[in-house]
C-alpha cells in the first residue's frame, strides 16, 4: 500500500512544483494531480477545477501539442523526485443539462491523451451535483454547484449520469484507463446503492470506486468499515483520506490492516489536510508507514 498526497489539499500553500521535493524527503510514494493547465501561466499550474470548461479554452477534443508539452513537465518533475502520479482528477457534470454533458465528453476526451502521456492509469470521477457546477472567473473556473444527493435524483438526472459514463468509458484510449467513481456526499454517489448502481447500469470494465470512507463514516447511520469494504472492495482502485487518520472515526487502525489483508496494493491519498497543512503532512506519513508495517 502507497500514500499520496493531493494537490487540492495544498492549493493556494504550495505550488505542486514545489512540494515534489517535500514528498519525497518526507517519504511519500506519489503526488495526485488535480485539476488543468491555466492558458497563458508561465509554468504549469493544475487548479481544483481544472479550467474545466475546457471546450471554451481548447475547441476540439483533442489535446494541443502545447498542453500536453507542459503537462510532461510535471511529470518529468515527479520523476525526479521519485513520485508516482497515481490519479488526475477533473469535474464532470452529466446532471444539469445538455451543454454541460457535451463539454464533460470533451474532458474526459482530453484527460484520456493526459493520462497515457503521463502513464497514468486512474482518472477521478465525478458526476455532478455539489462542486461540478462552475462559473467563468478570474481566468480559472470556481465550484459553483448545489448538492444533488442520490435520494433527490430524477430519472431524467440519472439517465444523463448513465448515459454519461457509458459514454466516456467507450471513448477512444478509455480502455487503457479506469474512471474511479468518487464517493461524496451531495452527489449522485452519496451512497453504496447509488454507487453500485452507477456500475452495474453502466456495465464497463473500466469503471471503478474511488472510496472516501469519511464520505460514509459516520455521515451514514448504522455503516461500519467492515460492511462499506465488504460492498465497495471489489470496485476499489485508490482512497482518500484526511489527515489525523490515527484518531479518526473511521477506525484507520483496523481498516488499513484489513485493506492489506483482502489484497489492496493501490494508493491511500492525503485529500483533506488539516492547518498548518505541510507540517500535517510531514507528520501523516509517519504513522501511515509504522501503520502498514504491522
């Protein structure tokens, strides 16, 4: 088991150029990449929101010989200092109309040539709903959504996710990648059910979870680690967690070792970091090792 670190968590504290050097003194395994290249910055910038209105940006649907040029830079960067990169994450919104499900297409188009540009196998999956909403500004896009949660969903809403996932699993390239689901709540994929339907109604071998166990434990009433990895550990290619995993509610001290038990080889990565944030995360891999050695 490997433990990553999301540039989300750091944004507006370090740039990810800048803290590559950190994880790998520290001890990390990989950097998680959110969010795209701003037009115009003079050295590669990914934001939370990945100019995710990106077929205003770049017309077509297919990455430009520039942006894939900046985004090798970062991964020439990880290289050197050891990282994987073992996620990219953008936001798609297959739930509030027509325009939005066409440009979310594009996305997923344009993060497929980034992912095997960069040898990265997982893109970061979301539906719609709370934060997939966004508004020009500033140069960069900025969450701007409702909360959309499962037990609210419409028919015509859940069609457009549907349809949404089957068709950006059968884009071209979507065979060399796997969308991993992510579980939030306010979303489509607030809940076990709703997550499993979105895999079994979509039906692609490469559509899988990203689980956020805080997103269940203990939001959801009556859920426990044990039945959450007993329905979801199948589909599950990488975690999010938040700092202070010692602690947590989750119960990290009997989850992790039980990741390990049932197989999971993948990558448990920072999302939430509590301030001062880089001193937390220097810190958080500490326990995470003496954690998976046992």
């Amino acid at each position: 088991m490997k433990l990553s670190v999301t540039t989300l968590g750091t944004l507006k504290v370090i740039s990810p150029e800048n803290l590559m050097p950190k994880l790998e003194q520290w001890g990390y395994d990989g950097i998680e990449l959110w969010g795209g290249d701003l037009p115009g910055s003079e050295h590669t910038k990914w934001y939370q929101d990945d100019s995710v209105r990106i077929a205003d940006v770049y017309p077509g649907d297919r990455a430009t010989q520039q942006e894939l040029d900046r985004i090798m830079e970062l991964k020439a960067l990880a290289d050197k200092h050891n990282l994987e990169i073992p996620m990219i994450s953008n936001y798609f919104d297959f739930i509030a109309g027509k325009q939005r499900w066409e440009e979310s297409i594009v996305i997923a188009s344009r993060y497929i040539e980034y992912a095997q540009a960069m040898g990265v196998r997982l893109i970061r999956t979301m539906t719609g709903g709370y934060g997939s909403g966004f508004k020009a500004g500033e140069g960069i896009a900025h969450a701007a959504g409702t909360e959309v949660p499962s037990s609210k969903m419409t028919d015509e809403q859940w069609e457009g996710v549907i349809s949404g996932l089957k068709a950006v699993t059968s884009l071209p390239g979507a065979d060399k990648v796997v969308f991993a689901i992510e579980t939030h709540r306010g979303r489509p994929e607030d809940s076990i059910e709703s997550i499993l339907k979105e895999i079994n109604d979509t039906g692609a071998s490469n559509l899988k979870v990203l689980l956020q166990p805080n997103q269940f434990i203990p939001r959801i009433p009556g859920m426990t680690a044990q039945k959450m990895l007993d329905e979801l550990f199948e589909h599950t290619v990488h975690l999010h967690v938040r700092t202070g995993m010692k602690d947590s509610e989750v119960g990290w001290d009997w989850l992790l070792p039980e990741l390990m038990k049932r197989g999971y080889g993948g990558y448990v990565s920072l999302e939430g970091i509590v301030e001062p944030k880089l001193q937390s995360i220097e810190q958080e891999v500490k326990w995470f090792k003496q954690a998976t050695a046992k």
